[in-house]
C-alpha cells in the first residue's frame, strides 16, 4: 500500500505552478498569427522542474523539483512541441516507489533512508548541446544526456572520465563560432567543499584545461563569466554549512557580514596565476556577459544589492527583504593591486534572465536579452542596447508572463543581433502558453509569429536553440561578423 498523492497547498504549487507531471507530445502547433520565418529550422530545447510527487514537506522552493525537457522542433514551416521527465536516478527510484523519497532542496540528510547514496540531481535547470550531444543539467550532478529527437533519457554521464568532479554547472558557455565548451563545478568534491575546477572542452569535447582551487567560502556558483583571456568566476556570500545540512537546515545561508570575491582565472593558465577581486556583500544568479578592455576585466550581472534568494536565511534564522535586480557592470583592473571592485548600474528597470547572441560570449557586444518585470505582475521581453542605452519591450499583456528569450541569428553569418526571439509566453488566465517570435532588432513591433498550445508551459529556467545543421553535423558553425 502506498500513500494517496497529496500537494500541500502552498503558494509554490498554486495557480500556474501547479505541478503538471505530464509529458506532451503535439505534431504541429496551431499558427495562431504570422508566419515562421523562412530558413528557421532546428531544435529549441528549455528545461524547468516540475514535481513527480510530493516531497513531504511544506518548504519546497521553485529551484528544486524533477527535471522536465521541452522541445520545439522547427521543421519545414511547422513546430512540433514535445516534453519527456529527465529520467534521473532520483526520478526512477521515486516512479518505483510511487511517492517521494527527497527532502528539503539539496540537503541529502532529509531524504528517505531508502534512497541513501543515490545521486540526486535533478536535470532541472538548461539544455546543453556539444560535439553532437543534448544534456539536461543542474549543478549538483553530473549531466544527464538525452536523446535529441524523442527527449529520451540515456543516462548520468562524466564525459568519459573528463569530469572528476562530483557535478558540472547548469550555466555552461558553448562557443559557437569554435565550438568550444566552457564549464565547471563547485563544491567539486562534495556539500559543503571549497573545491572548484574550471574544464575547457575542444570541438570534440577533449579536455584542453582544467584548473582546480579553493573558494573563500563553500558558495553558490549559478553562474560564471568568459572572456578571451580570463574566467570570471562570482563568489556570493549565499554559503553552505555540512553542520546546518546535517541537523535538517537549509542548503544555503546568507551572510550579509561577509563580502563577495572575484577570481580571474587564467583560461589556458594554471592556478597560480588567478587573480582576486572584493567588495560589499551582494549576490546574483546570472550573468549577461564579460569582455576584456586592454587590462580591465567588464562583468554585466544582474546584481541584487542583498540577498537574491530570500527563501535562503541568515544563520541567525532571519529572513532577508527580497531586493530587485539590476543590470550592472562590475570592472577589474588587473594593474590594482588591491583588488578592488568597481561597480555601475546600467539600467534602471529591474530585470533577469540575461541572454545574448551567442557568438559573442566573453567578447565586446552590443545587445543583452532580459526578462523586466512590471508591478502588475506582468513581465516583458527586453533588448538593450548598450549603444545607445536604450530599451526596446514586449509586454504579452496584464497578468501574463514571458520566459527567458533564446535568440536565433537570421544566418550564420548575419550581424550580431540581426535574428531572432523565441520566447514561450504563460498565459496565466487561460492556463496554457504560447511560443511567440521576435524580431530581435524590432521587439517592441510584437511577434511575427505566434504559435499556440493547448497545454501550459510550466515556467522553464533556461535552453538553448540547435540549429538543423548542428542536429546533423554535431557543429554550430556559426560566424562572428566583422563589425
Ligand atoms: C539557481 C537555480 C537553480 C539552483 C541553484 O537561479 C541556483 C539560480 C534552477 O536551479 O539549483
Ligand atoms: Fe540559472
């Protein structure tokens, strides 16, 4: 006998989180206005957490949750839409069982003694393609690699023995112009670790680098930065305590006593050469992009000045106020000796999910891709440009909502941002999404395409676009155009 399934009716699960738990598959989206741009063919693939079972508890946060892939498949002026469970150790373990076997949000010491040792990542959180290989990933585990064309989970994978780390980040960087792929781990050698190792991967994903050292503090590293010369990598006083995870506490505590630091890690150097950077506490998840400016390092995060997870306490147990993000740039001055950071606001309308075109990852650029919030709970699509500091928006309208923008180039070689937006949009009165697509050097004209769906989206964290070349060749082969 085992428990009826229950959701505890917490706001998490209320409305458009409810747990969907199902997985799709529609051959053909209804076009529901314009028309798909000719020549855009290929693979969007996103991935979000859902909830397989209940966990048990009532402090589930949205970060966890079992891994759900979604594929649009563009096809000969059609779309096909298809989801599939990341079928990780933990989701198989809880299927047999039929209920959940995982606490609280990552701390190992809250799950069912049954499922001791069981590795518990959950594939929630981005779709990665390299060297002719998808992967769902989240940054407490190894990835999952998953067939591309029916979204099949094919197993846990290390790269063939590359990855000797006990996880690989959720926020990778796939060059690709020379497909190359930038990663890394942290609390590599398990919770609560200092450890950290930076991995550059070539076209055929063997290892070209891999530099390990030592944090400050066991952080939380979501997300780094590239340039030509040197990684980025934010450490953010969100910082994990094994004695706070062994008594049942959460994952993260914040610190707002403590300060942030900067590492500078060489790209094709070694660990002795890292250079170190501080400054007040602050935090962020995601960064847009870095570049190199002569000796000066340029990082454009989206930077909340306090705690960006306010369902992480301070040790005391206190609860921190949420604070709103902002796109600011922080700079590095390699001839500072004392490390200093500098720091500047670029935008003054509160926004996340910074993304790109692609090709210009760790290079100077002139377009970021962001998610703004509106008070009504709204929230638009936006495209700034950092030229002319100027923003252009799409709103999908009051009460609805826009996922995180991928942008697709109108060609390999077109100029950087001449393209497109694919963009799911909630729309959260009528309980299904749409997929709209953007002009990306037009947003504010609104969609030139819109494709329906019967079924929501539940809210997805990240993905990449795969181009129908790419599907075949395992290559991007994308150009950088000259400006
Ligand atoms: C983040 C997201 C995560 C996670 C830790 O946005 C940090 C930051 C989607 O999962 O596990
Ligand atoms: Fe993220």
């Amino acid at each position: 006998m085992v428990e009826p399934v229950r959701f505890p009716e917490i706001e998490l699960y209320a409305g458009w989180g409810e747990p969907m738990r199902t997985e799709c598959e529609i051959r053909g989206l209804e076009l529901i206005q314009g028309d798909i741009p000719a020549g855009l063919e290929g693979a969007l693939y996103r991935v979000g957490a859902d909830r397989q079972y209940p966990s048990g508890r009532t402090d589930d946060i949205f970060i966890d949750g079992e891994g759900m892939i979604h594929m649009f498949r563009f096809k000969d002026n059609q779309v096909d839409y298809v989801s599939r469970w990341v079928e990780t150790e933990r989701f198989k373990r809880q299927k047999i069982a039929r209920r959940g076997l995982f606490g609280r949000y990552r701390n190992r010491y809250t799950n069912d003694p049954s499922v001791a040792g069981v590795h518990m990542g959950t594939g929630n959180t981005t779709a990665m393609f390299h060297a002719g290989h998808l992967y769902a990933l989240k940054e407490d585990d190894l990835p999952y690699e998953i067939d591309p064309e029916t979204l099949a989970t094919r197993g846990r994978v290390d790269f063939d023995g590359a990855l000797r780390s006990v996880s690989f980040t959720a926020h990778p960087k796939v060059d690709p112009v020379t497909d190359e792929l930038l990663g890394f781990s942290y609390q590599a050698r398990g919770d609560a670790t200092r450890d950290i190792v930076f991995y550059l991967f070539g076209p055929d994903r063997q290892l070209v680098n891999e530099v390990w050292f030592e944090m400050p503090y066991a952080a939380c590293v979501h997300d780094f930065a590239i340039t030509d010369e040197w990684i980025v990598f934010p450490f953010f006083p969100l910082i994990t305590d094994l004695e706070v995870i062994k008594a049942g506490g959460p994952y993260y505590q914040w610190h707002p006593d403590k300060e942030i630091h900067v590492a500078l890690v060489p790209r094709r150097g070694t660990a002795k050469d890292i250079r170190w950077f501080r400054g007040p506490a602050a935090s962020a998840g995601h960064m847009m992009n870095a570049f190199r400016d002569g000796s000066t390092i340029h990082l454009d995060v989206c930077f909340y000045e306090g705690n960006c997870f306010p369902f992480f306490p301070t040790p005391q147990g206190e609860t921190t106020a949420p604070v709103p993000p902002f796109l600011t740039r922080l700079s590095f001055d390699l001839n500072d000796r004392e490390g200093r950071i500098t720091k500047r606001r670029l935008l003054d309308v509160s926004c996340e999910m910074p993304r790109t075109d692609d090709r210009y990852q760790g290079l100077p650029y002139r377009y970021g891709y962001v998610i703004c919030r509106s008070a009504d709970g709204s929230s638009a699509t936006g495209c700034f440009d950092f030229q002319t500091g100027t923003l252009a928006r799409w709103s999908p309208g009051p009460g609805d909502g826009v996922q995180e923008a991928q942008f697709v180039p109108r060609t390999p070689e077109s100029a950087e941002g001449d393209g497109w937006l694919l963009v799911p949009v909630s729309r959260v009165s009528k309980m299904r999404s749409d997929l709209v697509i953007l002009d990306a050097r037009n947003v504010s004209a609104g969609p030139v395409a819109t494709l329906k769906l019967p079924v929501r989206v539940r809210s997805t964290f990240h993905g990449t676009w795969v181009p129908e070349s790419a599907l075949r060749t395992g290559r991007f082969g994308y150009k950088r155009a000259q400006a």
